[in-house]
C-alpha cells in the first residue's frame, strides 16, 4: 500500500526519507527519523506505529539495523501483515515484509539506501526508486521528489497516489518534515511545498534557528516586524 525510501549521505551526513501512498497520512503513519539516530519506515496492511518508535528508541541506544528488525519482529506475532525498513546512524540498513503483505512486496536493502513497498506494480517501483536517487543530484528534498517522481511512473501503488512525504535530517540546517496527507497529485503538492519553504521569508528564518552543528545559532538583531495583511 505504500512504498518508502531512506537515504544517508556519509559526505554531508544528511538522512534522507520518502514515502507515498494510495492512502491517507502517509507522513504520520510510515516515517520517523532522528539526526543523532537514523531512520525507519513502518508500513503495510496493518502497519505499527510501536514498530517505528521503538525502532527509534532502539537506534538512539546504538543498536544495528539488522538487530532492531530482528528484535522487532520476532516479538510481534502480527508480523506477517507488516513491513520494517531501518537505516542505523552508521548508514546500516535492514527490512522485513511479512509473509501475507500484498503483493507486490519486498524490500531492497543496501548501504547508506533502502527501499520498500507493498501493494505496489512490481519489484520496477522499488528499482526505479533507488536508481532515481542515485542517479540525481542537488538538494536532498529534490533527489527525494525525482525518486517518488520515478516510481510512480514505473507502477507506483496499484491504486495510484493520494498521500506522500518527504524528512530531510541535516547537521547543517532545521529538520525538512513535510507532509501531503490527501490530494489527488500528492507528488506535484509534495513539490510545490517544498520549493515554497525553501523561499523567503520561510527559508529566511530556517538560517536563523538552532542546527546540530550550531545548537546556540540565534537572530543577530531583533526580527524586522512583519507588516500585517491586507
């Protein structure tokens, strides 16, 4: 029902994840990420949202990809309708689909990458995801949007798109968490957001606020006051 991406770029260390569904909510349902952790990706027929936090939590204390899926899923006997991608702080990454998860479903785990999907067209969608993002350059938000622009156009989720979302996790800038939760182009919002907040005034004030790299950033002067509508 939905299929997912996440992305750690050991350079700039930047943690990068998608999702898109043929459902609602995508963002609140399926992504989760930490800059000092990681990422994860719940979803399927019947997703956890205890799989995603816990698998945070887990992340935090250090724990490895694989060990979290294990741990995670051996624990949970409603597993087969579910499905567990993580990306360790290490860029270590591990999956799970369960055994009743709609076809088309897999995962395709790598290093520093890795996608999955379920109720999708064909492993195509998971390949094409992976691909597009490798092969693009520039900002993570728009390697991102070409990666879920390339899997839809390869099969996407069988019952085409209605929600997507993109978290952008930088040691250099404010965490990039954005959301389309229903609209019939979520891809096309999902962008067209995205070029919005990386504007003034938006981006402007994004300069001015606390990074990982810079936990005391602030205004140098007092905020010009913003003149009121019309």
């Amino acid at each position: 029902m939905t299929f997912s991406i996440l992305t750690y770029d050991r350079k700039t260390g930047i943690y990068a994840g998608a999702a898109a569904t043929g459902s609602f909510c995508v963002g609140g349902w399926v992504l989760r990420g930490d800059i000092e952790s990681g990422l994860c990706a719940s979803q399927g027929t019947a997703p956890s949202t205890f799989w995603r936090d816990d698998a945070m939590r887990l992340m935090h204390q250090g724990a490895p990809a694989a060990n979290i899926v294990e741990t995670l899923t051996e624990a949970d006997s409603g597993r087969d309708y579910r499905q567990l991608s993580v990306l360790d702080r290490s860029g270590g990454t591990a999956g799970f689909t369960g055994a009743e998860s709609v076809p088309f479903a897999d995962v395709i785990a790598g290093p520093d990458m890795i996608v999955a999907g379920n109720m999708i067209a064909s492993r195509s969608v998971l390949e094409a995801l992976a691909q597009a993002f490798r092969d693009s350059s520039g900002p993570a938000a728009n390697r991102l949007l070409t990666a879920l622009r390339a899997a839809e156009a390869a099969g996407s989720d069988v019952r085409g798109l209605q929600s997507a979302a993109l978290l952008v996790l930088d040691p250099d800038a404010p965490p990039l968490d954005l959301r389309i939760d229903h609209s019939a182009r979520p891809l096309d919002d999902l962008a067209a957001l995205a070029q919005t907040v990386a504007q003034p005034p938006y981006a402007t004030w994004l300069s001015q606020v606390p990074v990982q790299n810079d936990l005391n950033r602030a205004p140098s002067e007092a905020p010009a006051p913003v003149p009121p509508r019309e």
